[in-house]
C-alpha cells in the first residue's frame, strides 16, 4: 500500500468517527425540534436556540459527509480526483456511496441558507425543510 493510501484510509476512519458523534448531535437536536413551535412569533430564546443548534448540527452533518467523508472515499478509488463539489456528489453516486448526488445538492442548498442567507421571513419554510431532510440525513450508512 503506497503512502498516500495509507494516509487517505487513516483520513476515513477519522471522518467516520467524526460523522457517527455528528450523526448522534442530529439525531438528538431532530428528537427535541419535533415539540418545538416553527412559528417566528411563538418562539422565546430557549426554541430560538434549539432550533439554531439543530441546523448547526444539520450543516454539520451534511459538511463533514460530503467534504471530507465521500470526498475521501472517492479518493481513495481516483487519487487524482479534483473535480468541484457536484463532481464530487455525482462520483460518488456513481460508485454507489450515495443514492442521489441531487439529493446532497439540495442538503448543501439548506445548509448555505443557515450559512449564507438566514432571512427571518422565510424561517418558518426554513424550519420546515430541516425537519423534512433530516431523517433522511440521519439513515446515513457508513
């Protein structure tokens, strides 16, 4: 095994290890949002900060997976690989790592709106998509 195998397969076992604890944070963040209300107006800090934290723990989950865990995964099979990121999800749907690289796109899509553009008039929408992906984030299989 050369060097460079070595170092990547070291690389998975840790970026297992990293997803499962993620997985675990998720899953209970999903369990707690489920009594939690989705209505701006309803909210008081403590729901405010439930909620924050179980999309933190969704981007989370779907940066760890997809940037480190599938993206050395692909490695190790193409050492060479250096394609973007919908490069990456279509590679690893193509050596059946995942189901639908469309369906991680649209993961990404919901943690760059928690990232990039959080709109308060659109929280409730937000809210909703969370709840509706993350059991479908939480059947990740390593």
């Amino acid at each position: 095994m050369t060097q460079a195998a070595e170092k990547f397969l070291t690389l998975k076992v840790k970026y297992a290890e990293q997803i499962k604890k993620a997985l675990r944070h998720l899953e209970y963040s999903y369990k707690k949002s489920l009594g939690l209300s989705m209505l701006e107006k309803e909210m008081d800090e403590e729901t405010l900060a439930a909620w924050e934290s179980f999309s933190s723990r969704f981007s989370r989950v779907v940066d760890i997976y997809t940037t480190k865990y599938l993206k050395i995964c692909v490695l190790l099979g193409d050492p060479a690989f250096n394609g973007s990121y919908r490069d990456l999800l279509d590679q690893a749907e193509k050596i059946k790592l995942i189901e639908s690289a469309d369906f991680f796109m649209k993961m990404r899509e919901i943690r760059n709106i928690h990232a990039h553009d959080y709109r308060e008039d659109k929280l409730t929408l937000f809210l909703t998509d969370l709840k509706h992906y993350a059991p479908e984030l939480l059947k990740i299989n390593l």
